[in-house]
C-alpha cells in the first residue's frame, strides 16, 4: 500500500441509527460545537466517506463505543477496507468480562483492528476501573492500541474520568500498552503532557480540537519534545474533515514535524506497519 499523507485516527460513524440511539445528555456536544442541524438527522456511511476524499484523508480509524454499535464499523471496514482501521469497543459491564475479552480477540482475529475505544465517563465510570483492566491486560497480549478520552467531557457526563493523572496509573500498570489520549486534556493540558512526556507508550491525539485552538503549552510540545507524540485527528462529524486540517498550516510546522503529526505518529502508536512504505 502506497504510504498515506493524512491519517485521520478519531472518526466514527454517524448513521440515523447512531442519533436515535442517543441520549439527551450525548447530544449536547453538538448544540455546544454549534453543529446540530448538520447532525440531527444522521450522515450515510456513502457522505461520510466522500467528505473523507473532499479532504484528501487517505486513511481514517472509524471507531465504536458505548454509543456508536459496532456493527456499523464493521460494515463500514467491509465496504472501504482499503481506507479505514478500526478501533473497536466490547463491553465487559453489559455482559462478563470473560465474554468482552472473547469478543474482543474475535474481533481482531477477524477485521485489521488497531485500536480499543475507552470512554469510561459514557459507562459513569474512571477508565481505572477495575473491569476494565482485564481488556488492558489483552490489548497489550494483542499488539492494539488502547485509545481513551481525556480532559473535560463535551456531553453531560462527569469530567473526572478524563483526568490525565487517571492515564499515568494506567500506563504505570501496563508499561507494553500504547495509550492514545483523545482530545488533548483541556482543562488539564498540562498534566496530559508530563503524562506522555513521561511514559514511552502514551501519545495525545487532538480530536475535537482545532488548530487554532490548541493551548501554546500543546502547540510547543507538539513542535519540539512532543514531536514524536502528537496525532492528528478530527472526530468527524464533531469536526468535519477539512477544518481541523485545513488549520494544520498555521502551526508552523516543519515538513518532519508535519509528516510526523499527520502520519508516522498514528503507524507508530496503532501498529499500522503495513503503511509504512
């Protein structure tokens, strides 16, 4: 496969089914990103992806959660399969977690899975939690990334889950795993730097952030000792593709920091080594 020039690592689907089965509190981000008019009614996997080819995103990581059903991911891998990586959701809370773990190694056996999708505050739960633990534990034996939400929660559930200082203890605890912390941290920017500053294996990526937006201590971390730590994404349909990357130019990048952000960060920290060429 020809080495991409922009991997998008946060996007979801966003079908009707997605909508109707959300709750009040989740819809709330949108009103607050000013973007629910273009998502109330839902987006085709079809419109999804030829937004991702208006923006020139080679490859994005479609992902489930506790309210994306992943069984849209997986059609949505079928039909595009030489676009998109997924990262994928099993939950130990509504079944065992025996039975999350067996579900989990299925679905990497049978779909190129790179990543396991963490948004503990949608559970009401830390990401510390310990039912959550015995999915680290497999992450790390499969080679997928744990991918989580950090800082404060957009829908109306508890931002304490996405404390940074929750993430040293998991990287702490599994030192193989790779930890990509979605979001950047605001309002604990800081703490989520000296986290991945201080673990190998802990990366921020900055979906639902724009460019324009990032906090100068992000900015100069992403542009000097956090080069090799920082991952483009967009969180589509949050974001639309070709905002957040349309204001990558006005970083001021390097072209080595550049390519590193937009793509050999993302290979590195999901173990996408088949796009290396």
């Amino acid at each position: 496969m020809t080495r991409p020039k922009v991997i998008d690592a946060w996007i979801q689907p966003w079908t009707k089914e997605v909508v109707e089965g959300l709750p009040d509190r989740a819809l709330h981000v949108f009103k607050q990103y000013g973007q629910a008019s273009r998502l109330q009614d839902g987006i085709s996997l079809e419109v999804m992806m030829e937004e991702m080819d208006a923006a020139q995103v080679d490859i994005s990581l479609i992902s489930g959660g506790p309210m994306v059903p992943m069984h849209l991911v997986l059609e949505a891998m079928e039909r595009w399969p030489d676009r998109l990586r997924a990262v994928v959701w099993t939950d130990p809370t509504q079944t065992s977690i025996v039975r999350a773990l067996a579900d989990l190694e299925a679905l990497v056996r049978n779909y190129p899975v790179c990543g396991f999708k963490m948004e503990a505050f949608a559970l009401w739960r830390d990401p510390t939690d310990r039912v959550f633990y015995p999915l680290y534990a497999k992450c790390a034996e499969l080679g997928i990334a744990l991918q989580t939400q950090v800082g404060g929660t957009g829908p109306l559930y508890p931002s304490r889950t996405g404390q940074p200082l929750l993430i040293d203890e998991i990287a702490l605890d599994f030192p193989e795993l790779k930890i990509v912390c979605g979001h950047v941290g605001s309002p604990w920017v800081d703490e989520m730097i000296h986290v991945a500053w201080k673990h190998p294996n802990v990366f921020i990526d900055t979906s639902a952030r724009l460019p324009k937006y990032f906090e100068p201590a992000f900015t100069k971390f992403l542009t000097s000792f956090g080069q090799d730590k920082c991952i483009y994404a967009s969180d589509w349909p949050v974001l639309d593709f070709q905002r957040p990357l349309g204001q990558v130019d006005s970083l001021g990048l390097s072209p080595e920091v550049r390519e590193k952000f937009l793509v050999s960060n993302a290979i590195t920290a999901f173990g996408l080594d088949d796009l290396r060429a």
